[in-house]
C-alpha cells in the first residue's frame, strides 16, 4: 500500500495570473517535458544574465573575420534600406 503524505512545505503557494493567448504559446514553446508554466517562468527568468557578460566573447572564437564581414555587410544592406531578399554569401 502507496501513502502519500505531504506536508505544508510540500506545496508551494500559488497565484493565478491572466496571460494573453500569444504569450502563452511563446511560453509553450520553451517549456521542456514535464515541467509546468511556473517552473518554465521561473527557468527564463534565473537564465537572464548580464548582457556586459558577453563582452568579447566573440574574441574567444577563432576565423571569426570573416563572419563578422558578413554580419557588419548585412547590418549596412538593412540601414540602407535594401529590398528584403539579402545575399550573405
């Protein structure tokens, strides 16, 4: 015989909240198996870092000249106002 005993620390207190319907299918769509709006929330929340974290990271990457070439080409195209279609290569 399987007996299940929770105590008050076991569940945790909640709160209802309204969403619109877009939010929660971008929501959906992060979750991962088995795991429930509140923990998908609180998982992209904690995983917010510093965006200064990422300075020179690029530096750490080698042959990365010729990407950021790409990048900096495309960037102008879109400033300048180039029709949608942008050839990278």
């Amino acid at each position: 015989m399987i007996t299940s005993i929770y105590r008050s620390s076991d569940i945790m207190p909640s709160k209802s909240i309204s969403i619109t319907e877009d939010v929660y299918k971008h929501l959906d769509k992060y979750r991962l198996k088995n795991e429930s709006f509140s923990q998908v929330i609180k998982r992209l929340l904690e995983s917010n870092s510093d965006i200064m974290d990422l300075a020179g990271a690029w530096k750490k990457i080698p042959d990365i000249g010729p990407a950021i070439d790409i990048i900096e080409k495309t960037v102008k195209k879109i400033h300048e106002g180039t029709p949608d279609k942008i050839n990278l290569i």
